[in-house]
C-alpha cells in the first residue's frame, strides 16, 4: 500500500550557512559599526544582541534574507519579543521543527474534509499517509502544498 509522511524538519546546515553569512555582513556593514551587535547560536535557536533595538530589528531582517536564499522557510522561525536590559537589546528566535499535535490534527482535517480515499495518522511529530492509489497521495500533497498553513511541511518517504 502506497504511502508517505509529512514532516517539518529544518536544515540546520544551511541555519548556520545562513547564520555565518549574517555575521559576516553585520561585521562588515557600515551601519552596524559600534553597536555591538551580535548573532548567535543556542541549544533551540539563536539571539541577537545589540546595543540599539533598531540595529538587532536590522540584524534580523538580514538574518532572514539569508535564510530565505537559502531556501529555509520563515515559518521555521518564532521570533520573541526584543528584551532591553542594561547591556542593550536581546531578540531570541526559538527555531521551530516537528508538527504539533493541533497542527497534526488541522493536518489531518484537511486530509478528510478533500473526500479522497486515503487514511492519516499521527505519528510522533510526522502524519503518515496511506492510500491505495499512488493518484490519491498525490493529490494530498498536492493539497497539503496549497494549504495556508502556519508551519512548513516536507514530504518524504514516499513509498509505492
């Protein structure tokens, strides 16, 4: 029985391909000079500093614009509120990977809600499609693409 699973992974190499670019510009742009600002790395994501919340707001959008030549979907990114403290300003972005339970079952819904004979599950953070025709996946994903959804998904496993 054909099937596939939808994921949302991230591609951390190109997360810290595209971290290392923004360093780079940041330590080179002429605006940035001064104001110590820095982008890096933690455990679940990675935090801008800054003396001028300006100048981190400015270190995030160059931060995104890699990431989007590097083909990494913002959606990924859940970018907190800038915290000002004695030092300056800190902006942190937890980087986002897994399907949700509620984002599953929305998942899911649509996958019922289009009539086609196909079955989903919930499988850790992946939802597992099944059908008996390789047409009907297709046109899953195919629906799942052109879904307005909050999060990114990723196709794999495709298996005939």
């Amino acid at each position: 029985m054909p099937s596939f699973d939808a994921v949302s992974k991230v591609n951390w190499s190109e997360v810290q391909n595209a971290l290392n670019q923004a360093k780079q510009e940041v330590a080179q742009r002429f605006d940035f000079r001064g104001t110590k600002t820095e982008l890096e790395r933690t455990d679940t994501g990675i935090v801008i500093h800054s003396s001028a919340e300006d100048r981190a707001r400015a270190a995030l959008d160059v931060l995104e614009q890699k990431l989007v030549r590097r083909k990494v979907s913002l959606k990924h990114l859940d970018k907190g509120e800038p915290l000002k403290n004695l030092a300056g300003v800190r902006i942190p972005i937890t980087i986002k990977e897994g399907i949700e339970r509620d984002n599953a079952k929305r998942v899911i819904k649509i996958i019922k809600d289009s009539k086609l004979r196909v079955q989903a599950a919930i499988q850790e953070d992946t939802v597992r499609v099944n059908g008996k025709k390789r047409d009907d996946l297709q046109q899953v994903i195919s629906l799942l693409k052109e879904a307005d959804l909050d999060f990114s998904l990723q196709f794999t496993n495709f298996r005939d």
